[in-house]
C-alpha cells in the first residue's frame, strides 16, 4: 500500500459520502427555492458542483479499486505479505463502490419518479 493508514482511508471515504449528501442535499433544496422564487444568481453554480462532487466520488472509487488491485496482485507475487492490508483494501473498495452503486439506484428511481410526473 502507499503509506496511507487503513484509518485515514475509511475516515476519507466517510467524508466523501457525507460530501456528496449534502450536495444531494443541496440539489433539493436549490430545486424547492428555484420553484418557489429563491434567489436567483447564487444557485446557478450548484448543479455544477453537484457534478464535480459525483464525478470526484467515481474518481475515487475507481482509485479504491486500482489500489485494491494492485494490493492483491502484489500479494499474489509474493511481494507483500499483509493479508490484513489487502483485504481491507479490497473491502475499502467493495464498500466504496456499493455506496456509489446506492447512489446511482437513489438518482434513477428520482429520475423516473420525475419523468412519470404529469406535466
């Protein structure tokens, strides 16, 4: 592994689902205030960051998961011998890419919840 605690990689992907449900969050509320009249050139940079924030989660477990690789590979080569570390790293990247999976599920069901509204 490159150094980074087991610790520090959970405590970073805590962070980072909590980053993306305030930013789901806040796409929700932007929705609600834009329809009710809200204020109108603070909100507009919102969506953007809303997709920085998605496409830096996938980012990040697609790193997860080159790293989980890399782990068990090196493992599988003899050049590591921490079990421990590479199954950690790849429950790291399983929990990360379910989290993501949940997301997307969640983003669907809103998407189809909205596209069968009549209009």
């Amino acid at each position: 592994m490159s150094g980074i605690s087991p610790t520090d990689s959970v405590m970073a992907i805590r962070n980072a689902i909590l980053q993306k449900n305030a930013a789901l969050r806040d796409v929700a509320s932007t929705g609600a205030a834009g329809g009710a009249g809200g204020v109108g050139g603070t909100d507009a940079t919102k969506p953007g960051n809303f997709t920085q924030a998605l496409k830096s989660a996938l980012d990040q477990v697609n790193g997860l998961q080159s790293q989980a690789g890399e782990a068990a590979s090196a493992f599988e080569r003899g050049e590591t011998t921490d079990i421990a570390a590479v199954m950690l790293a790849k429950q790291q990247a399983s929990v990360s890419f379910e989290a993501t999976l949940q997301v997307r599920n969640k983003l669907l069901s809103a998407y189809k919840d909205i596209m069968s509204m009549p209009v």
